[in-house]
C-alpha cells in the first residue's frame, strides 16, 4: 500500500506516517507507526464498508442473531496470543531482561541463519509491502478467543496483557505472507499498493473479523487466524 504522509504536529513538516521520530528535529512522534498506518482514512473507510456489506449479508441470510454474538464474542473476548517453543519460552520466562525479538533483530545480531528459502524471501516483500523500513521492529501474534495461538510458532501459546499491548497493537487480515502472495496473488509490482481495508487498530478488531469471517458456516472451515502486530 502506499504509505500516507502526516505533518509533524511540533515543526509542522510533511512526513512518512511510519515514522516514530520526525527526521526534522528528531522528536518522537505521537502513536505507533504500525497503528498510524491502521487509523488512516482509507483504511478505515474501506473497512467499513466491509463491515456494513457483513452485516447486510448476515441480515439478509437471516443469520443477525449469530454475527452478533461473534460481533461481540470479538470485541469483548479475544486477546493477542505468542506462540513460541518450550526453550524460547524458558529463556523469556527464567531471565526478566530477556526479551521476545524479532526475525530481522534475530539475524541482524547473528543469533539467527535464515533458512534462505521462498518464505524468507515472501516474508521480506510481504512485511516490506506493509511496514516498509518499520518490519524489522514488528513483532506478531494471533487474535484468539481461546487462548490458543498458531500452532506452527510452537506447542506453547502466551497470552499477553492487553492493557500493555492494545495501544501499540493493529490487526491484520491474515498471516501476511499468505495474504499478499497467495490470497491476493500480488506481484512484486503491485506489493506497494495493497487494497485497504484489512488493516485496524485494536478497538476495531470485531469489524475486521466480521468483515472476514460472516460467510462461515458449517459447511465452509473457518481460514486461518488472523495476525496482530505490535
């Protein structure tokens, strides 16, 4: 997608909304890039009207009473879940200043080989596409109602506190690789250019999975959980 520009509220400079100080006078910026990013116009709108297109499909199919309750389930419910190994999550748990990393931070400290296959590089267009030089701080977790995040990061699921998290936290439609490369078959070309609309902070976590998740029923699974970044 395109990155948006905002105005530095102190110097009054134009700027890419990713940006967590302003490069004029290198003061922080107010907010998280990642949820900036989720609070624009486009994204905002564009995932309304997903919602209202849920919402009249569910009322139409006479399913108002079920999107309700997941509506609400979602809002009131889910939480961010990390799912990590048992070793990761000894190293977290028995030293309070380890910290979670990320891939990029990981490698980059050479703490990390990537594997050098099709996912490291999907992963790099795909993180880039949406963060740009921001990827290499975002960290991912699953939006859950259960408590059980997503069982290929690890048998160990962690939930964290969203009093910490949900200012700093936006929601993704799916896993990002899987979204950009296999659900929308975006060519590295049209990788700046994401459709909006599947991108939220975390209050309006219910939208998104609505807007995703209302043409379930019990003949059709339900797709893979979304992502949160923080």
């Amino acid at each position: 997608m395109a990155i948006e520009q905002i105005f530095c509220p102190l110097c009054g400079n134009s700027i890419s909304i990713l940006e967590i100080n302003c490069p004029h006078d290198n003061r922080p910026l107010p907010g998280y890039p990642n949820v900036r990013l989720a609070q624009t116009k486009s994204q905002t709108e564009a995932l309304e009207n997903r919602y209202q297109d849920a919402t009249a499909y569910c009322k139409t199919h006479q399913r108002d009473d079920s999107l309700e309750v997941f509506d609400v389930e979602i809002k009131e419910r889910s939480q961010a879940v990390l799912s990590l190994g048992y070793t990761e999550l000894r190293r977290l748990a028995e030293n309070p200043k380890s910290v979670f990393s990320t891939f990029y931070e990981r490698v980059k400290a050479g703490l990390q080989i990537p594997s050098g296959g099709k996912w490291d590089i999907l992963r790099g267009i795909a993180e880039h596409s949406l963060y740009q030089h921001q990827k290499d701080h975002i960290r991912f977790a699953a939006l859950s109602t259960n408590g059980i995040g997503v069982l290929n990061y690890g048998d160990c699921h962690v939930t964290l506190k969203t009093p910490l998290i949900e200012q700093r936290t936006s929601v993704f439609e799916d896993n990002n690789v899987v979204f950009t490369v296999y659900s929308q078959n975006t060519t590295m070309a049209q990788a700046i250019d994401l459709p909006p609309g599947h991108l939220t902070d975390w209050p309006n976590r219910n939208k998104l999975a609505v807007a995703k998740l209302e043409r379930i029923s019990p003949r059709n699974p339900p797709p893979s959980r979304k992502s949160l970044e923080f």
